[in-house]
C-alpha cells in the first residue's frame, strides 16, 4: 500500500473516532436533560488566554461569553472534573480521573469555552478539538497530539507541530498560516482555503490544504505539499 494511501487510512480512522467520540459527548447533554446515564456539570474559570493540555488530555475548546469548564460524566461513575488551575494567565489541564466507572472504555471529554484564546499548548497523547472556532491570532504548539479544528474565522494562525496529526475543517476562512512541522500532517478540507502560508515542512511532513494566495513554505527531501 502506497504511503499516500496509509495517511489517509489513518486521516478516516481519527476522523470517525473524533465523531464517535463527540457523539458520545452530545449524548451526555441530551442525558442531563432526560435523567438518562449522562449528565453535565460545570464550573466557572478565571481569566486566561493560554491553554496548556497536559499528556493525555481531551478538551474541546469553544468561544463562549463567558470563561467556563464542562464536564460530562456518566452518574454511575464519581463525576470527577480533570485536575486543573488558572495561574498567570494560563489554564492548566489535565486528564479526567475516572474512578469506579461501570463503562472504563469511555473517553471523558471536557469542554472548555473561553472569551479569548491566544496561545495553546498541547503536549504528548493529548486530543484538541475547535468548535467552530474564532480568533485573531493564535499560536498552537504541539508534540505527539491529534488535532481536530472546526475554523470559523482566523486572521492569522502559527503551528509549531512535532511528531502529531491535524485536520482542519469547516467553511471558515484563514488570513494567514505558519507552520513550522517535524514529522507532522496536516489536512485541510475548507473550501475557502487559505490567502498566504509560509514556514517549513521538514522529516516526512505533510500538509493537503487549499491555498488563494501566496505560498512560500520550505519542504525538504522527505515532505510533502499538495494544494489544491
């Protein structure tokens, strides 16, 4: 099988397992509601503008009027929020803690919505997902993480990304991109495309994206580029 083929193999599986996941996810709303297995619960968040996701973390990341953390849980489990602090501008987040759970293979997934985000970092095994998300700017660092960005409107985003998988989607648009990957790919499916991108792709990289406008991004031997 031709690498190509491989990485979109592996593009499907994430992409339905970040669906089925999410499903999960909205069936923990409705269950809050119906007094079904599910429920949510919440807490309010200081002020901040940085995310950093601990290893292992899941978080949704949301605009929202509010700063604010939800969590969903099943009831017969210890709705247990992930350790967390806000500490000099900066909210960090780890992993659920899940104890006595009658459904082990669930994935806790909390949702964290915020005024305004301008830096995320994300760190090994960790999952991020956007929902319909919107920014001025923003910067992503990411090593061993799986990205999954549903854009609104950015005007300039930069991906410093080591060793990860991202995909990026929606009918949004994006101004301007930077990527500065190692071992990364990247996958856009936006119709809007993207008006500059610049950076590098270096050892066996790969970015698939549409791009109106100016392109100047460095790809080594072992890299790849596919704009459309």
């Amino acid at each position: 099988m031709k690498t190509s083929n491989y990485i979109l193999l592996s593009f499907f599986i994430f992409l339905f397992g970040g669906i089925t996941l999410l499903f999960v996810f909205s069936k923990s709303r409705s269950g809050d509601y119906s007094g079904a297995n599910f429920k949510i619960k919440e807490k309010k968040l200081s002020s901040f503008s940085v995310v950093v996701a601990e290893p292992g973390a899941n978080l949704n990341l949301n605009n929202g009027d509010q700063n604010k953390m939800t969590q969903s849980y099943n009831k017969n489990a210890i709705p247990n929020f992930p350790p967390f602090i806000v500490r000099n501008d900066t909210l960090f987040v780890s992993p659920v803690i899940i104890e006595n759970s009658k459904e082990p293979h669930l994935v806790p997934l909390t949702e964290i919505f915020c005024k305004n985000i301008n830096s995320i970092l994300a760190k090994e095994g960790a999952t991020i997902y956007f929902n319909n998300f919107c920014a001025d700017s923003i910067n992503l660092d990411l090593h061993k993480v799986n990205l999954n960005g549903n854009i609104q409107k950015m005007s300039f985003i930069t991906l410093n990304a080591k060793d990860s998988r991202l995909y990026l989607n929606g009918g949004g648009s994006i101004e301007k991109m930077k990527l500065q990957f190692d071992n990364t790919t990247l996958y856009m499916t936006s119709e809007n495309g993207i008006k500059e991108v610049f950076g590098s792709l270096n050892n066996d990289s790969e970015f698939q994206g549409k791009i109106n406008g100016k392109v100047n991004l460095y790809v080594d031997q072992l890299s790849r580029m596919y704009v459309r």
